[in-house]
C-alpha cells in the first residue's frame, strides 16, 4: 500500500511540474501574458504555497519515533519530497508568470494612457488649424 502511495506521488508530481513548466517556460521567452489570467495565477500561487506547508509536514512526520524507517521513508519521506519539491518548481513558475502578467498589464495601461494622450493632442492641433 505505500509503495503504491510512494508511486502516485511521484508521478502525480512529476505530471505537475512537466505539465505546467512549459507555459512558464514559453510566458518568459515571449515576455507575454497578455492572454493568461492573472486570477488564476495568484491562486496557483496560493495553493502551491499551502501545499508547500502540506509537504513540510510530511517531513515533520518523518521524524516521528512511533513509525518503522521503512514505513518512514515510503509514507511520509517520499511523498513529502515530491509535494514539497514540485510545488516548489510550480509556485517559481507560477511567480514568473504573474510577473510577467503584471508587468505587461502596466505596459498596456501606459500605451493605452499615451494613445488618449496622443489622440487629444492631435485633435487639438486640428482644431488649432481649423482657426
């Protein structure tokens, strides 16, 4: 039964951190998060900071005198490990993303803020000709 335990773990952590890397990995290289949620990241981020305290757990666990070192290392070593580690890569990720995101939201407000600029400029100019 924990070596089962021991292999879901490992596997379930392994699919989040290759299943979520490569869009952190794309947002980075691009310097685009324009179409990504930013809701949704700081929620990433506060789960994986949760989970990361789950995994910490596990760990304090680990030194617990009641259990055999066997029993030990496959319930709450490994699994600790993998929670703790992947959650780890996914929480950088998630962060670089939300930098990302935040950063190109202020870019968007400064352009969209120098457009109005630009257009009142104009239209005055216009005007000034029209006199």
């Amino acid at each position: 039964m924990f070596v089962a335990l021991t292999v879901f773990s490992l596997i379930g952590s392994i699919g989040l951190v290759f299943g979520f890397m490569p869009q952190a990995w794309k947002t980075w290289k691009t310097k685009d998060a324009r179409h990504l949620s930013l809701i949704m990241f700081i929620l990433v981020n506060i789960a994986a900071v949760f989970f990361i305290i789950y995994g910490i757990s596990f760990l304090g666990r680990f030194a617990s005198p009641d259990v055999s070192m066997d029993q030990k290392i496959s319930s709450d070593l490994i699994p600790g490990l993998s929670l703790l580690l992947s959650n780890l890569i996914v929480l950088f990720g998630s962060l670089v993303i939300t930098y990302v995101k935040i950063k190109n939201l202020k870019e968007e407000k400064f352009t969209k803020k120098n457009l109005n600029l630009g257009d009142l400029n104009k239209s005055n100019i216009l005007e000034g000709d029209k006199k």
